[in-house]
C-alpha cells in the first residue's frame, strides 16, 4: 500500500493522545517552565548551529508573541527527490512562549515549512515514520515538542485498504491511518541529561521512555470507515479490536440472530448484503 504521509498539528488532540499513551499532560505552570529551560536549549542547540550553517537569523514576533525565525534558501533537488529543480525557502520558528502552540491563529507552517521538515517512513511499515528534517538540529526541535508535549503533533501516515485485502467483505473500507506521538525511543534516551534538565522530573522522564519504548503507546493505529462522521469518537476506531468496536457504527461485527431488530433497507444493494444497519 502507498501511504500518504505528514506531520498533523492538532493541539484539540492533545488531550486524548496523551491519554492514549498513558501519559498525564503536565500542569500549566510545569509545561511553562520546563518550555522556558528548553527555550534557552533550542536557542543554542538549534539557532546557533543553524546560523553557523549558513541560515538567517531574525527575531521578530508572531501574532504578537515573540519568535526566533530562521530561513534558508534551498534547491529542492537538494534536499528531496521532488523530480525536478527549484528554489525554496526552508523555514523554522522557535516561540519564546510555549502558548504559541495553542494559539487559535497560529498555524503549524508558521513553525516548521514542509521545506524544513516533513513526514516520511524508511519502508511499507509504518511504525518506522520518522521526522525527515534538512537538519538534524531541526528533528531535534520537533522531537523535544513530542517530548513535552506528546500527541500534540503527530507524524502521521495514512493508508488506502487494499483492495484484495482483508476487508473485502466492505465496499469502501476506508483508510488505515497510523499516527505517531512520542519520538524514537533512542533519542529520548540519547538526550537523557538535556531532557531531565528541562523538565526537572527523572520520574516524568522514565514514564515517556517507557512510553516511546512500547509500541502500542507511542503509536496510534486507527481505521476510518469512508463517507461516515459522527464525531471524532465514532469515525476513528482502533483497529486492535476493530470488529467488536464497529458495532456501534453499524459496519460489519453483528450477527444474524437480532431477529427483533428493525431494518431499514432503503441504502442497501446486494453488494452489501443488504444489513439495514448502514447510518447513511
């Protein structure tokens, strides 16, 4: 299966992803202060190498809030196979304020461009979704928001069901969709001392390496049965027990004996076999 892949800013998420990954969000004044010790990082660990790297520096704000942005032209043939040569401008945003992740206005390209860092898998697996930066002080810098804030941007990869494939029983199977909320596990332990420096809890820090460590924590794989929405909560279902949780949908998981149920027929056709159950 192709996949399509990119980085999903979804801050109305962050709650429930957290939750997913058996991870507490950090209290607000904790969040702030561990933002303002991995601002003073980011500066040096980012800014600095990035100017050093030929980048321009400039300070400036973004819907009032203060930002560091750097910027870099580029050919694109040198930094992605995009099939054909053209310059571009690579840009990143460093917030002196983690609230700039939460404002309503504020979108995710104003942070990070696609020219900077995008979405990409090593093969067909999509549990090796990584953070394809055109620097790897960039990843750093996206992996250190995962860190903190785990779930609120996602590395996500979404699947076509393959037409020959499990689900043939249903005539639009919808997409697989895998969503990756935490960074590699090894670079979380690679940056141990920076990392329990800025939040100030080793406890903290063993609970998101456990969590980036476990699979089933650090990504999220969910199926989206096509044409039908009714909130986030019934669209996207785990696909680990997909069968018994699409009862509610009405797709597929029910049995022949309900013979008191009532039936409407009106959107069937025999090439669904005509349940009565679809929630057309």
């Amino acid at each position: 299966m192709n996949g399509f892949m990119e980085i999903e800013f979804a801050p109305h998420k962050y709650a429930a992803r957290c939750e997913y990954a058996q991870l507490s969000p950090l209290p607000d004044d904790t969040l702030r202060e561990a933002w303002s010790r991995a601002h003073a990082w980011l500066l040096t660990s980012v800014c600095d190498v990035l100017e050093k790297d030929g980048w321009a520096l400039k300070r400036g704000d973004l819907r009032g809030e203060a930002v560091s942005t750097l910027t870099k032209p580029f050919d694109t043939k040198d930094i992605r196979d995009y099939g054909h040569s053209k310059t571009i401008e690579a840009r990143v945003a460093i917030p002196e304020r983690i609230s700039v992740l939460f404002h309503p206005e504020i979108q995710w390209n104003q942070l990070f461009n696609v020219y900077a860092l995008d979405a990409r898998r090593i093969d067909t697996d999509s549990r090796t979704l990584y953070a394809d930066a055109v620097h790897p002080c960039i990843a750093d810098y996206f992996h250190l928001v995962q860190f903190l804030l785990p779930g609120l941007v996602a590395l996500v990869c979404e699947e076509d069901i393959d037409d020959a494939g499990e689900d043939e029983y249903i005539d639009d199977p919808g997409q697989e969709i895998t969503a990756r909320l935490l960074p590699p596990a090894d670079w979380i332990d690679g940056h141990r001392d920076v990392l329990v420096g800025i939040l100030g809890d080793q406890h903290r820090f063993d609970d998101i390496l456990a969590a980036a460590t476990d699979t089933s924590r650090a990504f999220q794989v969910i199926f989206q049965c096509g044409g039908y929405s009714e909130g986030e909560d019934e669209e996207w279902t785990s696909r680990d027990g997909a069968f018994s949780d699409f009862e509610h949908l009405g797709y597929g998981g029910y049995s022949d004996d309900r013979e008191d149920e009532e039936l409407d027929l009106t959107a069937c056709d025999k090439e669904c076999g005509y349940c009565g159950r679809c929630p057309y």
